[in-house]
C-alpha cells in the first residue's frame, strides 16, 4: 500500500520531527526517510511525504487532518467557518484510541486550575465503559473518587494541577485564563503523548473551551505544541470516553486539592464564585491569612472579600 500527503514547509518539518528517532538513511532526492511500525515513511522538499508498507493507516491517519489543512489552505480560505467551531468529528471517532483532556476549577475562586489528559486505547474502552463514566458530570463526589481510583490503575494519564500561587503568578504575566487553560491542556497531552510511546493515539480530543484557531494562537512561541490529530469538541464527554474520563481524573484530583487548602486554611473554603467564597475569603483576611495561597485572586471575589473584611473591624 502507498499513499502519498501534501504538507506546507512548516508542517514538513513536524513530520520530520515526529519521526526524527524513526529515521533511517533517505534516498537520493528526499531529505528524510523513516520506518515505523512496518510503514516507510519519506519527505521530499516538494512538500510530499510518501507512505509505504502493509498497513500505513495509522500514520496516514495521524497526519490526514493537518495535510488536508495545509494543501486547501489558500484555496479555501472564503470564510471563517473553520475558526468558529469544532468540525464534525470522522466516523466511528467514539471506538477508536484517543487522548482527551478536560479541566476544572476555572470558574471556582478558591482551588487550583486542574488539567487531565488520559488515553483510552481501542482495547480499554470497555473497561472504562463498565465503570459507568457516562454521565460524569452527574457523578457524585464519592462517586468520583471511587472511579477516579480505578480508571488511575489502567489508564495512561498526566494531570496539571496549577496551585493557586503558581496560578496567580502565571496570571501576572498572562492576564488571560483562557491562555493558562490552553498551556496546561498542551502540556498535559504532552506528557501523556511522551508516557505512551511507542503507541500513537489514532486522534486526540480537546474538550473544546475556545475557538482551535485561539487556542493554538495562545500556544505560540511554546516549544513543544500538540497539534496533529487534535480535535475540539464542545461536551467532549459525548464524543469519546476519554475526555469523560479527564474530567473525572481532573475534578478526582481538585477535589484532594481542595481538602488540602481547606485544611491548611483552619476552615472550609467553598466552591465557585459566589457570596459564600467572599464570606469565607474576608475572614481569611481578617485572620491575616494571605489569599495567594489559596484564591485566583483576579477574580472580583477578592476586592468583595477585602471590603467585607474591613467591616469586621
Ligand atoms: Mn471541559
């Protein structure tokens, strides 16, 4: 079997990259040549990377989307539909082996940003499945951490948990969660990706918070930014069970964290961002607790808290 992708220069060199500890000598007039899982893949300074060998479905597949993009690119730039919304996802997308990430905490004062990534492989879709994961946003909170538990003991993952002091320093130099987000999404997959190898995920799937063209604008200039096959779904949890399953590794992990703050706090720091969380953040300050450690203090929560607490006195 041979198949044969366009890409632009820049995309080019990710192929080559991807396959950097793949390489084997290239042939006269290539300008590189690997072989992987039986495929033989080759790049010519044309743009045109061949693919060679019984079953070269899975390489092809991994680049399918961003060659398409990169030879239709001019041609078809008439509108902005693809910077708006998620495209449709390809056929059968929910069977096959994918990495997906989900986060939480971004909309609560109090607790850290937490990202998960977790890769379900075609062969554990099922166990994941008998875990009743479905619905994971109804779940419990011990229910969460009795699955959490048991999807940890199969399942390659990473979790980025942003504390609140890292996040606030982070958030001096970005003013922008959206783009926080967007960083700890790109690392946690990276991660995972890196854990995983040799195996490649047939797809990834990002549970979509903002437009893809944003989201890769906020990863410009990273060195290292995951980007083929990756995928945007608004309810990512619906497309693939392992984007249900970040979340619930993700809210697993920020639920410890919260316990942890709380404790270290002397007093139950409550969810979200309403008049409770200022209550509770004014009487850490009266107390002389500094709120860095345990608030995004960007949040208007805390000029609430501050005017709150000065009524104590
Ligand atoms: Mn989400």
């Amino acid at each position: 079997m041979q198949a044969v992708l366009s890409f632009s220069p820049s995309n080019l060199k990710q192929v080559e990259a991807a396959y950097a500890n793949h390489s084997v000598t290239a042939p006269n007039g290539a300008i590189f040549r690997a072989k992987v899982h039986g495929t033989t893949i080759t790049g010519y300074r044309s743009g045109k990377v061949m693919f060679q060998g019984a079953n070269i479905d899975h390489e092809v597949s991994r680049w399918q989307q961003q060659s398409d993009k990169s030879s239709t690119t001019n041609a078809t730039r008439t509108g902005n539909h693809h910077h708006q919304t998620s495209s449709p996802l390809p056929t059968g997308f929910a069977s096959w082996s994918v990495l997906g990430s989900d986060e939480v905490g971004t909309g609560s004062y109090f607790g850290p940003l937490t990202v998960a990534a977790v890769y379900v492989a075609q062969e554990n879709l099922d166990a994941v499945k008998q875990l009743g994961i479905m619905d994971s946003k109804q779940l419990t909170d011990p229910e969460i951490i009795k699955m959490a538990k048991q999807l940890l003991t199969f399942l390659p993952y990473h979790v980025v948990n942003l504390m609140p002091a890292k996040y606030n320093q982070l958030m001096e130099h970005y003013h922008n969660q959206g783009q926080l987000k967007a960083l700890c999404h790109n690392l946690a997959l990276q991660k995972v990706l890196q854990k995983i190898q040799p195996a490649v995920p047939k797809a990834i799937l990002i549970d979509q918070f903002v437009a893809p063209a944003t989201y890769f604008r906020y990863l410009k200039g990273q060195p290292t930014i995951v980007r083929q096959t990756v995928h945007f779904q608004i309810k990512g949890e619906q497309a693939h069970l392992c984007v249900a399953a970040a979340s619930v590794l993700a809210r697993y992990v920020s639920l410890q964290t919260m316990d942890q703050l709380t404790e270290e706090a002397g007093i139950t720091l409550p969810i979200g961002a309403g008049n409770a969380v200022d209550q509770i953040a004014a009487k850490l300050i009266h107390r002389g607790i500094s709120l860095d450690r345990f608030a995004k203090l960007h949040f208007a929560n805390t000029q609430k808290a501050e005017t709150i607490a000065k009524q104590f006195n």
